[in-house]
C-alpha cells in the first residue's frame, strides 16, 4: 500500500480538492474576507478600555470649582457628560433606564471640601473625597475604568498648590506601551479565525461527500481512508497559511501591529496548530451526518476557542475547571505561542509545553477519526 | 484466475443482512457464471442494493459469506479493489468536476499510468459519446450524460466484474436500449455483469437472474426457463365491467393476480390440484366474458413471486 501509488492517490485528491475549491466561488470568496472583516471588525470594535462612556451629573454647588472640576473630568476621556439632574433619585432613575452609565454627584459643600483639603496638605486621614461616583456596575469593564477616575489628580481643577500624589509603585509595560488592546488582540484572531475555518472547512469537505454519495463510489476504488483523509486537509492547510498571512499584513498595515518574532517560529506553531484543528474537524466529519452537523459541532468547539481561550479573557483569571477545558483546546495553546512569539519575540522552545500539547491533540484527534472512518456503509 | 471466462465470478451461501430488527437480505445463494449478465429483479426494498453492497465489501454481511472473483468476502475485499468496478445507483461522481477532470480523477485513483490514462479516457469519451461534454460540468449534463459517464468511470480500469445498482432509474427508455447494447459490448469483452433493476423489459435482457423480494431470493434463472416452469396459468378475459371483475377475482383466495391491460383483464391462477382444468374454473367465476390462454411473461413470473401472493420460491436450471 505504501509508496508511489499511494503518493499519487493522495495528490488526485489534493488536486481534485483545490479545484473544486476554486470553482466554489463563494467558498473561495470567505477564505480571504472572512479573516480581513473580521480583523477590520475586532481590530476597531473590541476595546478593553472603556472611553466616552455616556454619565450625568448632579451639581448641587454649581460655583466655578464644581464645573472645572466637570470639566477636567471630561478631559479624561473616560467619560463624557450627556445629561444633568437636579437630584440622586433622579439620576439613579437615569442609570436604571441605562440612559447614563455613570453619574457624578458633586455636594452642595464641594467648595469647602475642596478648602479642608488643602489646608489637610497631603495627610490622608483629614481629607474627606470631593464628591461621588454612582457606576452601573453591572458591567465589570465600565466599573473599573470609572474606578480608574477615583485619585484623578487635582492641580487643573484648582491651582498648581497641589503637590500630585506620587504613586506607591511604579508599573513599566512590556511590549504594548501604549496600552492598545489591538496588539493583543491581532494575535488571538489568528487562532479564532483558523479554528474557525480549519475545523468547519475538513468536517463540510468529508461529510459533503457523504452527503452528495461520492463516499459510495471512493470506497470501492483502491483510496485507503488515511489517504483519503491526508488528501483533504493538505489544501486547507494552505488555505490555513493564507489567512495566517492576511491577517498578520492586514494587521500590521491598518493597525501597526509589530512582528517581533521570527517567522520560521511562527509557522512552526502555525503548522502545529493548523493540523490540531484539521484532525479536529476530521473527528467531526465522522460523528456529523449532515453539513448543518458538522456545523453546528463546529460552533460547539469555536465558541469556547473564543470565550476560554484567553483571546478575550484572562487564561490565568479562569477557575481551574475552566482552564481544563480550554488546555483541550487547540486555539489555547496557539493563542499562547502566537502571542508570545508575536509580540515578545519568543523562542519556539521556550514553548514546548503548547507545541507537545497540540501534536498530543493531533495525534488523539487522527487516532479517533481514523478508527471511526472504515471503508464500510454499516 | 484473471481472464478465465468459464466457472464462477460470484458464488454466495446464506448471505445475510440485518439492519437492527430488520432483516435487508436473507440467507442469498449465488452462482453467477463468468462472462455473462445477471440481473436482480425486485420492487424497491427488496434487497437487491443491499446485496450488490455485500459483494463489493461496502456492506459487512451479518452472517454467510460470498467468494468474488476466487477472494472470499468478508475479509478479501481490498484485493477485489482493482478488478471490481461499481456504478452508484445515486451519481457519485464530481459534479463541479467535468467529465474530463472526473475521468481522470478516476484514472489518477486507480493507479492507471499517465500515458495509458489519458488514451483510455479519449477512448471511454469517444465510445460513450461524451466528446461534446468532454469539458462539460458533469452536474448540468442530462440523465442520460451522467448516465454513460458513470459507466465510463466504472470500468475505466478494465474491471472483470461489473456492478451497477439500478443504472437506468434516471434514464428515458431511449437511452436505456442504447445502454444495454453497451453492457452487451463489456459482456462480449468478457466482463462479468450483475445488474439490479425494477424493470422487466431489463431484467428479460438478463441471462439469467434472481427475483428478490423483502430480502428473500423467490426465484433465479434465466427469464425463459422462469416464465416456463412459472407455477401459475395465465388467462385474458375480454369483455365490459373489467372493474367489478377485478375487484370480484381478487377475492378469490387462488387467483393471484387480476390486472387490466387495455380492454382486457389478465388473470394469473395458481397451479393447484384443486384446479383441474382452469378455464371452466374462471368462465364460472367470470359469466359470458371470452376468455384466452396466453403466454407468460416475465411481469407474470415477477408477481406470482413478489408481494403478499407469492407462491414460493422457483430455482430453474
């Protein structure tokens, strides 16, 4: 079986697979604009730190202290003033509409607040908060970046007789600077959109053939299911690199997301992780019966690839059950080694515990589809 | 073994398929010489797709076991690869591919040589009149196209043995004479045939075959010796109120069929002692009609061994 006819069986396959791909316009259409809107997309849309968050204000000194004090609150971007009330029960009742997500509650007393303060100079037991910050806390994002508003400084507000308060500790950020959620979150798509495409792309292709009853034919012909199976994820592996290089150009372009690592680093993961996804979709093509089945499997597995992953959340803040599951899955671990590489120049073998993980989840995943796929009907 | 065109291609004892609480065949006995065409005839459900499925090793038999080609099923069927060829009874070939692409596809996976390939192909395309579809997507070609396509692909490595599962279901009768002088052409090239058909005229070609019905072979044989030694007279009854009639003779625990062909009601009596002379039998039950002795065909054997009447199974040598 092995040797030069089986090498020719496996490359009809690829060839008639890349051909027919090329005929599926539609098919060919999403594999580039599926990873170039969906970077557009996330890039602009998902930010982790929360500015022009829509808040009222309830000024019950209404002096010239009370709207700097506004002002240089606005200047902080985190907010922006919408409304005015004239008292607390109002402007809860605004937050319970979800008209402002935050209010700021300046007492009638704000100018004398703001002269015992600085006759308390820097002693904190004497000096007594200005006003108050009533938050929608329900969104645990926009809590804290109000949160973030608590110690702004004062100097704007009244004059430069402020000493600002120097910080306990001081915080250098490796790697993202400036803070600009993109840089981490360019890296992450690339394993969202793979997993995406990667494990839909094989389980439609072989449960496809089942469905049309090209399979019946196959079965009686010389194919052995292994080739079979090798024949048709080799092309979506070059489909998978193709996005990995829209994505990380188009990033790098509209973006300025930097490169760091080495490309030969991260084609490596690249690999290794394209070909967890493909067996992955390969155990789906054999338990799915119809396209919509593996369809709708293939949501099963991404919807976790997106939420457990660490592509939007902290691995690390995750229960531990939680960060079980998400070991299983192959975009967790690409999401570490992609990150690492990319943005902090990583060593591939630095990475190795990711790397074993994911040929540990191929080698499970060939195993499990290639007992289940037999060359029988029954 | 190979081209020997005398003794067995296929030889089956007590074949058996059974799909949870049903049975699909039930203990099958075969022996279909070399070199000729065979045909299973049987309504649908009947078996016949299961059976062929067994004998290409698509299906596992539950129990018995089958000798293709001198290899022994289960068990043999990756050496039967390349001398077997299968026609789907569902086209199962590309149709975003052309016919071209198929063929060669088909040729790649069969391991034909390069050189040798692409003269089979322009030969199969000539021989099966595809030469104005040959870059043609195979999905927008007619039944017929698909047809001769799907032939071309099964025996484009010259099998031995032929399967085709209902291969004129989505054909016009036109086409369907033209196939079978094709199938007759492989026969006379020494390729073995087994064919599975729901239609008579089909299955009078044949020769020989095996009536299958609700997984059980009732008769086998080729179509003349079956409609001779068929166990039931056939009588035409011409005359008016042929529906009341029907209805009437249909009654008649002995009468296994009344059927309406034109203006005439045909009549199918079982063979028993009771019945001496079945002519004075059915003018009783029949009034002033005419009545006619008349031949039996092929349809007459099919019903007097399928659905709830059957008369038992026939083997004819």
């Amino acid at each position: 079986m092995w040797g030069l006819p089986m090498w020719n069986r496996i490359w009809a396959i690829v060839t008639k697979e890349l051909r027919q791909l090329s005929r599926d316009r539609m098919s060919f259409g999403l594999i580039v604009m599926i990873p170039l809107i969906q970077l557009m997309l996330f890039g602009y849309a998902i930010n982790t730190d929360a500015r022009q968050l829509p808040a009222g204000v309830v000024d019950m000194e209404q002096s010239s202290y009370s709207r700097a004090l506004i002002l240089a609150t606005e200047a902080s971007q985190v907010v922006q003033f919408t409304s005015q009330y004239s008292s607390m029960v109002e402007a809860e009742a605004a937050i319970t509409r979800g008209e402002v997500k935050a209010v700021l509650y300046l007492p009638s007393d704000l100018d004398g607040r703001l002269l015992r303060r600085r006759a308390a100079g820097e002693n904190p037991e004497l000096s007594e908060p200005l006003g108050q910050w009533l938050v929608d806390g329900s969104d645990t994002v926009v809590a804290s970046s109000i949160r973030g508003l608590r110690n702004m400084p004062l100097q704007e507000v009244v004059d430069q007789a402020f000493v600002p308060s120097s910080p306990t500790l001081e915080v250098v950020q490796y790697f993202n600077p400036e803070q600009r959620t993109v840089v981490n979150i360019v890296p992450g798509l690339l394993g969202i959109i793979l997993t995406m495409t990667m494990v839909l792309f094989t389980s439609a292709a072989i449960v496809r053939e089942r469905e049309q009853g090209n399979i019946e034919f196959l079965i009686t012909t010389p194919v052995q299911p292994f080739e079979l199976m090798l024949g048709k994820i080799v092309p979506y592996v070059l489909v998978g690199f193709v996005q990995i290089a829209i994505i990380l150009g188009a990033g790098n372009l509209v973006f300025d997301v930097p490169v760091r690592g080495r490309l030969d680093y991260l084609a490596m993961a690249a690999m290794l992780f394209i070909l967890a996804s493909l067996t992955l979709g390969l155990v789906i093509s054999t338990i799915a019966k119809s396209q919509l089945q593996a369809m709708q499997m293939t949501v099963f597995v991404l919807l976790p690839s997106i939420l457990l992953s660490g592509f939007l959340f902290p691995f690390e803040a995750m229960p531990r059950p939680a960060q079980v599951i998400a070991e299983m899955l192959p975009a967790t671990h690409f999401m570490r080694m992609a990150r690492a590489i990319i943005l902090r120049d990583a060593d591939i073998f630095s990475l190795q515990y990711d790397a074993l993980a994911l040929l540990a989840i191929t080698a499970v995943g060939l195993l499990i589809a290639s007992s289940r796929f037999s060359k029988r009907l029954n | 073994m190979t081209g020997n065109h005398t003794g067995t291609a296929i030889e089956a004892q007590g074949l058996t398929l059974r799909f949870g609480h049903t049975l699909a065949v039930n203990a099958l006995d075969l022996a279909i010489p070399r070199g000729s065409i065979y045909g299973f005839l049987g309504p649908n459900g009947s078996g016949k797709s299961s059976s062929i499925r067994m004998l290409t090793g698509l299906l596992k038999p539950t129990s018995g076991q089958a000798r293709v080609l001198g290899e022994t099923l289960p068990g043999g069927e990756e050496k039967l690869r390349l001398r077997i060829g299968y026609m789907t009874q569902k086209f199962s070939l590309y149709d975003n591919l052309s016919v071209q692409e198929n063929l060669d596809f088909v040729a790649r996976i069969y391991g034909v040589p390069r050189a040798q390939a692409k003269q089979r192909r322009d030969e199969l395309i000539s021989v099966y009149e595809l030469s104005d579809q040959r870059k043609q997507m195979a999905g927008s070609m007619s039944g017929g196209q698909k047809q001769r396509l799907a032939l071309a692909a099964a025996t484009l490595h010259r099998p031995e043995l032929l399967f085709l599962d209902e291969p004129t279901s989505a054909v016009d009768p036109e086409n369907r004479r033209e196939f079978w002088e094709r199938l007759f052409d492989l026969c006379d090239g020494g390729t073995t045939i087994l064919v599975s058909t729901h239609y008579m005229d089909e299955a009078e070609r044949c020769h020989q075959l095996a009536i299958l019905d609700l997984g059980v072979k009732r008769a086998d044989g080729s179509p003349q010796a079956l409609m001779n030694a068929m166990n039931a007279w056939v009588i035409e009854v011409a005359g008016d109120n042929l529906r009341e009639l029907k209805a009437a003779l249909g009654k008649e625990p002995l009468v296994l069929s009344a059927a309406q062909i034109g203006a005439r009601l045909r009549v199918l009596i079982h063979k028993k002692q009771e019945i001496t002379d079945p002519l004075p039998w059915l003018q009783a039950r029949v009034g002033g009609r005419s009545l006619e002795f008349v031949r039996a065909s092929l349809e007459d054997v099919f019903v007097s061994c399928t659905g709830v009447h059957h008369v038992g199974s026939a083997h004819v040598e």
